[in-house]
C-alpha cells in the first residue's frame, strides 16, 4: 500500500479561491447570454462539488462527490438572488454563509412566507416548495446552496410563465427556449 501524500489530500478539495463562476463560459456552453442566465440565477455561483460526469451547468466541479449531490457557493450583490422557482424532485438546502438573506417561500409562486436567514442559519427546502432567496445587505453576502437528488432530476427548474415572457420580451422567444432545451428549465 502506498503512503497517502500531501498531493493526494490536495486532490479531495475544491479550494474556493480557485473556482471560476458556472457562468464564465456559459454564453458560449449554452447560447443563453449571461444576463439572461443572472435573471433568473444568483449573479455568481460556484460549483464547489459535484458527481463526475454530470455535465451541463455542473460539468465543471471543484472536485468529484458522491451520486446525487451538488454544493454550489452562491455570491450575491446587494438586492441579488434568483427569481420565484420551484424544484419538482430535488431538494435544496440553503445555508447562509455571510450577509442576511430574505427568503420567500412557499406553496405558490407568490410565496405565501417571507422570512431571513443570518449567518450559519440553515434550512432544508424540500422538492414542491416555491423559493426565492435575495440578499438584503449592502454587501456581497454568501449563500451555500445543497442540491440532492437523482442526477437525471438535477434540471427540473420551474419558473412562472411571467418569468419566461420576460426573458423572451428582453432577449428573444428563442433565448427562452435555449433554457428548456439546454437545461431542461420550464415556464408555465
């Protein structure tokens, strides 16, 4: 048996100041333009974690996990976060790391509660369950982000109708259509 080594143990970890946004490279991966992307996605997101081999927005992780995990280091400027959306069949668990965020949830895509989270306060959503997370501080604030699920199910994003009509009226019906045929994203 071979000694494990200081480059081995460097292997197993995805160091935060080496990661590069999901969205460098993006426009060019997808053909979705990068502002369409930060409409409906935190401004930068890095991929701390994901299974080998997944592909698409998570092909390019910081280190390889195990089968149905995703970690994601989500940046917000002041006032950023995703737009109203839902996951059928992957949960996600939101920790915030530095700053506060709001967060809006629930059974509609109004998101009948409306709450915060302070650093290290952390909370499970699980698939069904409307979210949206914005940061309310006026710096950047950090947000890990847990998704676990079957990697098939890891696209199945939903977004209102209205959330889809923006993203065509700005940047065209087919910048739209690239979110459903690239990612597997639906508005509706």
């Amino acid at each position: 048996m071979t000694a494990f080594t200081p480059g081995d143990a460097e292997k197993l970890i995805a160091r935060f100041r080496n990661q590069t946004s999901k969205k460098q490279g993006f426009a060019e991966r997808t053909g979705i333009p990068t502002a369409a992307y930060e409409m409906v996605a935190a401004k930068d997101i890095f991929l701390m974690m994901a299974p080998a081999g997944m592909g698409g927005v998570n092909a390019t992780p910081g280190v390889a996990g195990p089968e149905g995990v995703t970690v994601n280091i989500c940046e917000c400027p002041p006032g950023n976060g995703p737009l109203m959306h839902i996951h059928q069949r992957t949960g996600e668990t939101f920790m915030c790391l530095k700053g506060r965020f709001e967060l809006r949830m629930g059974r509609t895509p109004e998101g009948e509660v409306v709450t915060h989270l302070d650093p290290f306060d952390l909370v499970p959503m699980p698939p069904g369950l409307w979210r949206q997370f914005r940061n309310v501080t006026d710096e950047n604030a950090y947000l890990l982000v847990i998704t676990s699920g079957e990697r098939q199910s890891f696209g199945d994003i939903h977004y209102t109708r209205e959330t889809g009509d923006a993203i065509a009226a700005r940047f065209g019906p087919e910048v739209r259509d690239a979110f459903v045929q690239k990612l597997g994203y639906t508005f509706g």
